[in-house]
C-alpha cells in the first residue's frame, strides 16, 4: 500500500528574484526536508507566530506540500 501521508517543504525563490527557480530547505546531507505540519517548518524558521501568508510577504519563505514520490 502506498504512503499518503502530507509532508510539506520550505522553499525560497534564489535571492528573493521570482524569476529565478526555487531552492529548498535541506538538512547536513543535502537531502530534502520534509516536515509533518506547517507548525514544524514554521518552528524551524523561526515564524511560529506568523501566518504562512505573513512568512511568504515579509520573508519570501514558502511552505507548501511535497510532491508524493
């Protein structure tokens, strides 16, 4: 049976330029983290009191859900 459980990611367009391509979040090994709530990516930047709306408009951060592999 297949996974269907939600992750979601942090991402940024590189050097705040929405025309440059997304980068994402990564841990020591360049591997792509994946957070079980928006609660914990929000903790990891330190915005838990903020909105995902007020972290995108004042930082550029996005957290959004994975793609499923």
């Amino acid at each position: 049976m297949k996974d269907i459980s939600r992750h979601y990611v942090i991402s940024r367009h590189i050097n705040g330029i929405v025309l440059n391509p997304l980068e994402f979040v990564l841990d020591e090994n360049n591997e792509l983290i994946k957070f079980d709530t928006v609660k914990k990516a929000k903790e990891l930047l330190g915005l838990a009191e903020l909105s995902v709306e007020e972290i995108e408009e004042k930082y550029g951060w996005y957290i959004t859900l994975a793609e499923q592999d």
